[in-house]
C-alpha cells in the first residue's frame, strides 16, 4: 500500500512525506478507494484531480489531530513524573532528618542527583520544599532537642555534644543527597535559602542556643553556656592539637565540630537583636594556655623543646578561622615568652634555627614567627645567618638544575628560568620585607650567582624572555580590542608589569645591562634575516612581524631603559621598505618562479664572508637579474645568498599525487633543478651544473639520497628522483646543516660561555662518566686522568685559573664537592668516590 502511495506522490510532485508517513494511521477501506481510483487512470478528468486534493486535505486534518492527542498524552505522562519526583525528594528529605542513612532511602542516590537535576530550576518546588523542611523541623525534630537539652548539669553538656555531632552527620548526608540544590541559584536566592549545612546549623542553634543568648536567661543559664558549655569546646580544640602527627581520624572530626559550634554562635549573635555579647577573652585566654602547657618547662634537651615547637608552629599555620584567630592572640605571647627562656644557649639557638629554616618559603609562618621574637624581645637568634644561608643553598641548587637542564636555551627554558628566579624574589620579599632589607637579600643573591658563574647564563635567558614576552604582549593587544586607544593603554600596562619584573632581575647581575643589550641585537638580528619577514607587501605594517619587531626594540630602550643600537630600527624599516619594492617587482612579473629579494643597507646589517658555493640555475639568476634592473635608481650589490628555496616535485610522471613541495637550501634547490629534462645525472654532470666544490656536493648528497629520501642511487652510480618517495605532508622541510669546507672565522660577541665555565663543564662531565664506566676510584687516580684529559683536550687550564686566582686541585675538589651534594657521586673511605646509580 505505501508503494502505491508513493507512486502516487511522485505524480503528484509535492508534498509526498506527510501522505507516506500517515497513510497508516487512516482506515483501510478509506485508503484502499482512494488508491484504486488515482491507479486505475491518471489522466482523468478534473473531477478526479478534486477528490485527490480532498483526499490529501483529509489526512493533514487527520495528522493534526492525532498530533494534538499524542501532545497532550505526553504533557500529562510529564506532569505526573513531575509529581512523582517531587513527592519522592519531600519524602527523602523527611527520611534524612529522622536519621535514616543512605542505603535505607527507598531509592540509590544516584536516581535522587537524576531527579535534583530536572528540578533544580523550578522555583515553586524550592518554596515547597522549604516549607516541608519548616513543618518537619517545627513540629517533630525541635521538641525532642529541646528536650535532649533542657537540663544543666555535666551530663547533659556530654548529651549536648552527642545531640550535635549526629545533627551534624545528619545534615551532612542531606547534603550528599541534594548536592545539586545546594549548587543551584533557585534554592538559595536570598538569606532563607543559603546553602544545606549554614541553614540547617542555624536552625539547631536558634532552638537550643539562642534561648541562652537572650538577655531575660537566668544566671544559671549564663553560667551554663560560658563555664560549662563553651568551655568544653575550647577543650575539644585543645585536645584536637596535641603534640601528635599526623593528627588521627578522631582529632579532625573533634576540630570540624568545634568550629562548627562556634559558627552557630557566630551566626546566632550577627542575626539576634537581644544578644547579650559573651566574654570570650577569659576563655580563650584560658584555652591558649592550656595550648601552651607542654611548654611551661624548660626541656633538658633543646631539640626536644624545637621539634614541639616546630609542629605546634605547623599548626597555627592553618588557623584562620574565627576560634583560631581568637585563640592566635593569646598563644603568641606565650609561645614568645617562652622561647626567650628556652633559647639561652647557642646550641638550643642553632637547633632551632636549623629545623625553623629548613625551607623559608615553604614555611613562611615559622620564619616569621621567629623574627618577630627576635624583634620584641631583642633576642639575638641568628635569624638573617639562617635566612641568607638558605637563600644560598636553595639558588645554588636552581641554578645548577637550570643549567643542566638548559643545554640550548630557547625560549621556552628562557622563559622558565626567569619565572623561577622571579617567583623567588617576590616570595622572599613578600615574607622578609618587614624584618629585612631587600638590599641585603638582593646581595646575596649577587654573590651567588657570581660564584656560580652564572651572571652571562641569566642575562642571555633574560634578554630572551624580554624579547618573547614583549612579542606577546603585542599580540595579546592586538587581539584583545579593534580600539587603537585601547589597544595602546593595554601594551603600556602589561609593559610596566614586564618592567617591574625585569628590574628584579637586573638587581641580580648589576654590569650586566650592556651584555643583555648585545644579546638582544644578536638575537634580532638573526630574527630580521633568517626569519620568514620577507615577504611581498602592499602597505608598510602590512607585514605584522616587523610592527612588533619595531614595538619590541622600542620599549627596550624607552622602557627598560637599554641602549639598543639605532642600526636596528633601521634595519627593521630597511625590511619594510624592501618588501614594498618586492611587492611592486612580483606584481609585474610574469615568471614562473616565485622569489623574495632584500634590499637592504649593508652597513647596518651584520656581514658573512660571501661563499660562492653553487652556481644557481639560470631561471633563478634571470629573476635576480629582473629584480635588478627594477632597482634601477639604487646602487645594488648582491652581498647576500639565497636562504631557503621552495620547490615543486614531481617524483612519479605517472601519478599526480606524488607532486610534493620541497622547502630547502639553496643548494639543495640546484641539485633538484638540474634535473630538469633529466632523468639520470653522474656525479660528474651533478658538479658540472652546480659548478659545486666536489667534498660540499657529496656533503649535500648525504642529506638527500637513501632508499626512503627523495634521491636514490642507481646501479651505475647515477642519481634519479625517487619514484617511490612517498610523505603525508604538505610541506617537506629538508635539515640543511652541512660542514662546510670553508670554515669561517669567528669572533667573540660576549654571549658565549667563558672559558672557565667550559672547563668546569668539561672536567664535572668527565668524572661522571669516568665514575660511571668504573668505581670506585681513588681521589689521586682521578685527579691525574683529569690533568691527561684537559691536556689531551688542548685546555689551557693554568692561564684559565690563574684569572680566577685559584689552582687545579682546589677546582676538582670544588667540582667533586658539587657533584657529591647533588647525590651524583659519592665518598668512600674517604679517598675514594663512586658513581650514585
């Protein structure tokens, strides 16, 4: 039948869904007519086309109606699930205040957090909910704690805080189970809906507590509540710390029900209008010493007397709630007298200096607690001897670990560094400014970088990290708002934030701004001329990387106050002005080759010695000719070689897929071009065409023949294009690192690593192998293959340690002293070290 239908629709031409999909829903005898009459002749008379039409209006009536019942059917199946679930909730929140627990509710709670989640928006069962919370708690649950209550002896405190402890576990299994309420914005839209456990808290305590607040109670009820109720609290929390670590189970739930109990004072005395305000201090006072007791009494062992008061430290360190605040100023004075009757001896001193600055960052509150009793009881403790041999200690091993683990600095590891030693300075600051000069910490920090030889290792990570973090800020800017103004106002701010930071570390390496500056303009420059910046433009800051090279240069000597060469400003505007001349020159020019040129102002630029190592193609030397003659009112000088050339190639004539394109050297570029109209090409031919010296052609080759690589040897020791390379990349990037013949001569630009850290280097990588491949050794034995390696190596060590006013047998002890402390090797017997596996 739903065939004939369909045929039926296709005649038709419209509409044809809704006749299929209903066709079924309509009476048999009804559908059956209907298709007779319109498969027996199609081309009946205007009549028939009538009762079609009716036919078709028939059934979307139809389908109307039917829709409309299968809605309001759904609506009602919805309705009743809705009351359903609420009807299950209500009856699980009465079930949980009667202490039912959660494996004896009628459901799992996982089916109780899939109802909360499809009320959590309906308001009107928030009101219901709460208003069945009120009945529960009103007629039922407030009578019996009144009761549980009513008496004042030590008894009932006892029953006081059994009541309270599983009022507590009871609202804490409420909120399991509603968790989602808890979090939803309908359930808590204004004070009387506030979060599970404050409002439940709240409610216990205006029925038992409260009454005991109002100004009308009798003596006896004020009694019971300061000298008896609160008391018994205070108690609890001094037994939660005792001198125990770790804490056990019980110690933890004790402190949550103190602070518990004292948050419902807190609430009940911020909410009531009658409250008479209690004395606390008394208590507190009372409670603090009792705190303190295990100290009244000087220790006959001092390190007994420390690690107490170590632990004791570690626990005020986490008090910030109301009880722990109050409770902070009564212990302090304690804690700080009696450290002035206990630390009389130096040894006692050194003891507790030791395990108090054991890390200052770490344990910040320790520290300071023990400046301020340094402070106000002009108590010599040592404590800046402490500090600075921390600081000493902790930097030394930092820096080691950076410069071990930062072979090649890039600009990820650059950035690294400077986060450490930033992060470094502003938390000692942070903690020491109150008690220290900043001048003092900064100098110690000098001298150990100095020691370590480390100042030119932080100056090239921090002109790194300016240069990257500069680019970044622009680029945040540029992003962050189309508005110029405040585009502009967002570069400063982060700028000023920059400079903040790299002032620190200037501090660090005083005479080492110059040497960062140098870094920088090597470190441009290389990114000027090697980088992807040249580039065709129509607009002169149509190439965004030279506008953030130019913004970077600027802040550098506006900002950071760097006296940054000039040349680099033009430089960068010589790059700008090339790429419009290039633009005018490749948008005229109809060759097949696409080539970016640079016209630049030699003086400024940093100069090679010109290598002419290959004879380029004559395609690419006709451009270069054009691009000439296009310049043709300037003095040009081809002073520089082509960088890197991008290449199409075809390695299969048979398969178009194969059409890779190759970026390479120049070099590489002519190898490849001479085979064109070339299937096979001597070695011979090869040099021959490139016009290459035969070692650097063979050097080149090396790089780009081999069973997987795009050349491959033939039998007759011919080359031909691979026909079966294959690559899923869009762009194959060839390694063009060759050992050239001719070697030029370098020169010193300051950035390099000196002569004696290179040593110092060489010799700490030697004994770790040595040690490793055969240990132990003795320390004479090792001290001799030290000298035959350095001599063999050609390392004039007697000229480098006598700049450094030392001798060879104090270096390898200072390097061997290093290594042992850094757990790489270790001492035996004495006179000889073996390799720590």
């Amino acid at each position: 039948m739903s065939t004939i239908l369909r045929n039926l629709e296709d005649f038709l031409g419209k509409d044809s869904t809704p006749l299929v999909e209903t066709s079924l829903n309509l009476e048999p005898n009804l559908v059956d007519e209907q298709v007779i009459v319109a498969d027996a002749d199609l081309d009946k008379s205007d009549d028939e086309d009538e009762q079609i039409r009716n036919y078709r209006e028939r059934l979307k009536r139809h389908d109307q109606i039917e829709d409309g019942h299968k809605r309001r059917r759904h609506n009602i199946d919805i309705h009743d699930h809705m009351i359903d679930s609420q009807n299950m909730l209500l009856r699980v929140l009465s079930m949980i205040l009667h202490g039912k627990k959660e494996y004896e509710l009628p459901c799992s709670v996982a089916y109780i957090y899939n109802i909360s989640e499809s009320l959590r928006h309906n308001s009107s069962f928030a009101s219901m909910m709460y208003q069945k919370e009120d009945e529960i708690f009103d007629t039922e649950i407030a009578s019996i704690l009144r009761e549980r209550n009513s008496m004042r002896d030590k008894e009932v405190i006892k029953e006081f805080i059994k009541s309270f402890t599983d009022w507590l576990a009871i609202l804490r299994r409420l909120q399991i189970v509603f968790t989602i309420f808890d979090e939803s914005p309908n359930f808590r839209t204004h004070e009387e809906k506030r979060r599970i456990i404050p409002f439940w808290i709240t409610k216990f305590g205006r029925v038992v507590l409260e009454p005991l607040f109002n100004s009308d109670s009798d003596s006896s009820d004020k009694h019971f509540m300061e000298n008896g109720l609160m008391k018994c609290f205070l108690q609890f929390f001094v037994t939660t710390y005792t001198f125990y670590d770790p804490p056990s189970e019980q110690m933890n739930e004790d402190y949550t029900l103190v602070n518990d109990f004292f948050d419902i004072l807190k609430v009940i005395s911020d909410n009531t209008k009658h409250t008479k305000p209690l004395n606390l201090t008394s208590l507190f006072k009372h409670a603090a010493a009792m705190f303190v007791k295990e100290f009244d009494n000087t220790y006959e062992e001092p390190s007994q007397f420390v690690s107490r008061l170590k632990f004791l430290l570690l626990k005020l360190r986490d008090f910030k709630d109301m009880i722990c605040v109050e409770m902070r100023m009564h212990i302090d004075p304690l804690l700080c007298s009696i450290c002035k009757g206990c630390l009389t001896s130096n040894f006692a001193k050194q003891n507790f200096l030791e395990i108090i600055f054991e890390d200052v960052i770490e344990f910040r509150f320790q520290v300071e607690f023990v400046y301020s009793v340094q402070e106000k009881y002009r108590l010599n403790l040592h404590a800046w001897e402490s500090t600075k041999s921390f600081i000493e200690k902790k930097l030394t091993i930092m820096i080691i670990r950076q410069k071990r683990e930062t072979r090649t600095l890039k600009l990820y590891s650059a950035g690294q560094v400077m986060a450490d030693l930033i992060n470094f300075s502003k938390n000692l600051e942070d903690i020491l400014a109150k008690y220290v000069r900043m001048s003092s910490v900064a100098l110690v920090i000098q001298n150990v970088l100095k020691r370590t030889n480390s100042e030119n290792f932080v100056a090239e990570a921090l002109a790194r990290y300016m240069h990257h973090e500069l680019i970044n800020v622009f680029n945040a800017a540029e992003e962050s708002s189309e508005d110029k103004d405040l585009s502009i106002s967002l570069r400063n701010s982060e700028v000023e934030k920059l400079s903040l930071h790299c002032s620190m570390i200037f501090s660090m390496i005083p005479g080492k701004r110059n040497l960062v500056t140098a870094i920088y303009e090597n470190i441009l420059r290389k990114e000027l001329l090697y980088g992807s910046i040249i580039m065709p433009t129509r607009l002169k800051n149509d190439c965004i990387e030279l506008v953030r090279e130019e913004f970077a240069v600027r802040c550098m000597g506006e900002k950071f106050s760097l006296n940054v060469n000039n040349s680099l400003l033009i430089m960068i505007h010589d790059l700008q002005k090339s790429n419009l001349e290039l633009y005018k020159f490749v948008s005229q020019s109809k060759s097949q080759f696409k080539a970016n040129f640079c016209c630049l102002k030699k003086e400024d630029w940093t100069k090679e010695l010109p290598g002419e190592f290959v004879q380029l193609p004559n395609e690419l030397t006709d451009v270069a000719c054009r691009y000439q003659k296009s310049l043709n009112k300037q003095n040009f000088e081809w002073y520089y070689q082509l960088q890197r050339v991008t290449l199409n190639v075809l390695f299969n004539e048979n398969d178009s897929h194969s059409l890779k394109e190759i970026e390479c050297s120049s070099y590489q570029a002519a190898i490849f071009l001479a085979f064109q109209n070339r299937y096979v090409i001597s070695l011979k031919e090869l040099q021959s065409i490139t016009k290459m010296e035969l070692q650097f052609l063979e050097e080149n080759l090396k790089l780009l023949v081999g069973k997987r690589m795009l050349l491959c040897h033939t039998k007759n020791k011919t080359y031909e294009i691979n026909s079966k390379f294959m690559s899923d990349k869009k762009v194959i990037k060839l390694h063009n690192y060759i050992n050239k013949k001719k070697k030029f001569q370098l020169t010193r630009t300051g950035i390099e690593r000196d002569d004696f850290e290179m040593m110092h280097m060489r010799i700490t990588c030697f004994i770790t192998r040595k040690l490793k491949a055969n240990s132990p050794i003795e320390y004479l034995k090792l001290v001799e293959d030290i000298l035959h390696y350095l001599v063999e190596s050609n390392v004039n060590f007697k000229q480098i340690l006598t700049c450094y006013d030392t001798d060879i047998h104090a270096f390898i002890k200072k390097i061997l002293d290093e290594l042992t402390g850094e757990v790489y090797i270790r001492r035996v017997n004495e006179n000889y070290y073996e390799y720590v596996p």
